[in-house]
C-alpha cells in the first residue's frame, strides 16, 4: 500500500507540476520538490517509475524521467534496460520537438553518453521525416544531439549546413537554400518557419506588426493561437494540427480556453457563439466514444482569485476549469449536467479569477442536485469558511452515503511543493493532478488507485495494461 501511495503521489506531482511559479510557490518551491520526487521514485521504485511515463504525465516530467533513467543505470538488470528504451523512444514520440533537443543538450552536459543513450538519440534522429527542416528551425539542438550521439550524416548537404552552412553555395535542398538566401534578400525570410524569419526579421529591423501580417501563412497552428493573427477558428484549427504535430497529442481543448480567456469580456461576450460552438466542438472530439456515457454529472468549478495561477502560468487553472467544463458537458447524458462554478456565474465564457473560494457551500449545492457523479476541480484551498469542503465530504461519506452511491473526484491543476502533492480536500475523496483537461478520464481511472480500496497488485497489473497499450502491444 505504501509502494501504491508512492507511485499515485509522484503521478499527482508529475502531471499537475511544470517546474514553475504557481499562484503561492515559487519555481525554486517547485523544482526542489519535483527533483526530490523524481529521485527518490528512481531509487526505490525504478519499474514503476518508468512505467509512469505511460500515464500520461506531462512533457516537463517525462523529459526529467528520461534523463534520470539513462543517467542512472548502474546495475539496472538488461531486461529492465530493454523495456525502458521502448518506453523511452516512444516517449520522445510524443514530446515537442523543441523539448527533445533541449533534453539531448542535457545528456550532453550530464556527460550521459553510454550506448543505450546513442542508440535512443540516433534511433530518433534518423526517424525524423525532414530532417532539414529540423535542422533550420532547431539547428543548434540538432547539431548537438548529432555530436553527442556520433551519428553520421550521409546528406553531404546537411552536413555542410550543420558545420558550415554560408560555405555551401547553393543547397539543392529548398528550405536550406532559402535560409542561405534569407541572408542577403530581405524578401526570401517569409518562406522560412516561423521561429526562424523571427530572428531574420528582427536583424533586419522589420516592424513586428509588418512581420506577422507576412509570415502567416508559415505560422503552425499554435503559433497562430499564441499570436493572435487569426480570428479564432477551431475548425480551421483542428483540420491544420495533424499537418504540424505528427503523433503528438496536442491538447487543443486546453490551448483554446487559454487562449479564450486571454480576450477581453467584451470581446468574448461579443463572440460568444462561435467560441462556444469551438469549445464543444473540441470537446465532442476529445470525448469520443465515451460522449454521454458519464450519467448525470455535476461539476464544482473554482473561479476565485488564485486560479489566476501566476505571471508564468496565467489564468492557466481557471483555462483548465472552462475546458473540463465543456469536456464534462460532452461526457454527460445529454441534459444531465450541472455545472456550480465558485462565484456564482452562469457564463462560463465570461469567468475571470476573482473572490474566495466557498468549497463546501458549492458541495452541498452539487450534492442536492442528485447526481451519480461529482468532479471538483480546485487548487484545493477552501477558505469561506476554511475547512467546511472537508467536514461536507466527511458527513457525505460516513453519514449519508457510505456505499458510495455518488462517485466524487478532486482534480488538481496546482502541485504543493510544500506537501509533495496536490492540496487534498478529503481523506475520503480521491485527489489527483491534473495539467490539461483532456487528461480528466484517464485520471478518474486512476482515482480509484487513491482511494486506497486497491492496493499495490491492482496498481501493477493497471500500469501493466497503461505499458502495452502505450507501446503498441495490445
């Protein structure tokens, strides 16, 4: 049972912490911790610390798992090596390719050079589908995962790009030749990537609004959510993410009520039919085959003032409560949901971080509502009154329901570096991390886990079946 509160504690920590300033922590609170837990999962408990990786855990922490792994691996048994390399390559997978290129600069720096560490960095070097490409917009990560891991380039042009890249004239390869030309004609920058005529442009001097308005129609979906050079349009959105994100699952539902909750109100208020219908239609897609099979579902949202998160992580947990919100909606039987946020609000396109966070009196408002399921999601700090979510949860539990007619779960969008977990509301309520909503099923099967009804066989056979399944075996 310790063993399974172990793994479920650094699985909260690892999918609801980046590393970063939240709204009462500093980011030197967050990475302390994390390293600590990251270190102490490798030591005791290294199988199912790989394991994790398949849970769905976010890219900062799955980026630490890997590098701990390959560089710690003394007296690892073979068998244990062979499947965390699977577990490991098919993780890399998933991740950005910025990410990937700044965890093989971190091998390098770490001195982390055995074979294995060659092989996974050369098996997915090579199994880049344009490598030029990767090559001009992330060209000194390349290059340095090239070195570190003594891959031989047979392209005679990209390597000349990597090592000397004004000495070749002209490349026979496009988009190398256009970076060449980029250099001497103003006009040639607009058919680079993005991120790439960024730098161009601004040693030329090019007005930023100038600039934006040109480079368009080379901005992926993303940079154009993140810019805010398009009207939002999630359709438009959805149809372009495949071309740009190869298997990585992006999490649009998240990323649009971010971007959503960035506009003014008038804005929003303005535009409330179309935001709505994108949100749902995001959320259609994420529920999938599960859409309407939830019953009647309740959901207590947190809008007070501290899910305005931080200066580095803005509104980022009030953007997690609108996106579980319309997720919930999906998931529901069709007119059975019931969202409560904190503040009272029936808008849910109109939230803004603001007021105290009455837990318990929105608990008692959802319970009345008869429902067979209730989700929370909250920081977890109930402070009007302090204390009350957990004694309506305690008597709901002891008194009212013991047979647990009424599935309750806390999802967590902030990690307590404090307490090396996310804040609980209950002993008797599960608690989980969450980073983006579109983990909320996966968690909810992983609640059971923390409700301690189940115990470390139950928890190995589950990851077991997480394993195979993330790596294709079922």
């Amino acid at each position: 049972m310790v063993a399974a509160e172990d793994v479920l504690l650094f699985v909260n920590a690892a999918t609801a912490s980046t590393g970063q300033r939240e709204f009462a922590q500093d980011a030197g609170q967050q990475t302390m911790s994390l390293s600590f837990l990251h270190e102490y999962m490798r030591v005791n408990y290294r199988e199912l610390y790989a394991a994790t990786m398949a849970l769905g855990i976010n890219d900062h922490n799955a980026a630490l798992a890997i590098r701990g792994l390959l560089g710690d691996a003394k007296d690892v048994p073979t068998e244990q090596k062979a499947i965390e390399g699977r577990l490991i390559a098919r993780t890399l997978l998933t991740l950005p390719p910025p990410r990937v290129f700044r965890l093989f600069k971190a091998l390098r720096r770490d001195g982390v050079n055995n074979r294995r560490t060659r092989a996974i960095i050369r098996d997915w070097m090579t199994s880049l589908e344009n490598p030029a490409y990767h090559a001009v917009k992330y060209r000194s990560g390349f290059k340095a995962g090239l070195k570190h891991a003594h891959v031989d380039i047979s392209d005679s042009e990209l390597r000349d790009f990597l090592f000397g890249p004004l000495q070749h004239k002209p490349y026979a390869t496009p988009i190398l030749e256009t970076w060449r030309q980029a250099h001497y004609d103003g006009n040639v920058l607009y058919k680079l990537p993005y991120t790439v005529a960024e730098g161009f442009a601004a040693k030329r001097g090019v007005k930023r609004e100038v600039f934006l308005e040109r480079i368009g129609k080379q901005m992926t979906p993303l940079e154009k959510l993140r810019t805010d050079r398009e009207p939002v349009d999630p359709l438009a959105l959805l149809k372009g993410s495949a071309k740009y994100c190869g298997p990585q699952q992006i999490p649009w539902l998240t990323r649009l009520a971010i971007r959503i909750l960035a506009l003014p109100l008038d804005e929003r208020a303005a535009r409330r039919a179309e935001l709505t219908d994108g949100m749902r239609h995001f959320a259609r897609v994420e529920a999938g085959e599960l859409a309407g099979t939830w019953g009647r579902v309740t959901a207590v949202l947190d809008d007070s003032f501290s899910s305005f998160g931080s200066p580095v992580k803005r509104r980022r947990p009030l953007a997690v409560a609108l996106a579980t919100h319309f997720l919930l909606e999906a998931l529901a039987a069709p007119g059975q949901y019931t969202p409560l946020w904190m503040s009272g609000r029936d808008d849910p396109l109109l939230s803004y971080p603001g007021g105290a966070t009455p837990l318990g009196t929105r608990l008692l408002d959802a319970l009345d509502t008869s429902p067979e399921r209730v989700v929370v999601v909250s920081d977890g700090w109930d402070n009007s009154p302090p204390g009350l979510a957990g004694e309506v949860l305690r008597v709901w539990r002891t008194r009212l329901d013991p047979a647990r007619r009424v599935d309750i779960v806390h999802v967590n969008p902030v990690f307590d570096a404090e307490g090396l977990d996310v804040r609980a509301l209950s002993p008797l309520v599960p608690s989980v991390g969450i980073r983006d909503a579109e983990d909320l099923v996966l968690l909810v099967e992983l609640a059971q886990f923390a409700q301690g009804r189940v115990g470390l066989p139950e928890l190995m056979a589950y990851l077991d079946g997480r394993v195979r399944r993330f790596l294709g075996a079922d």
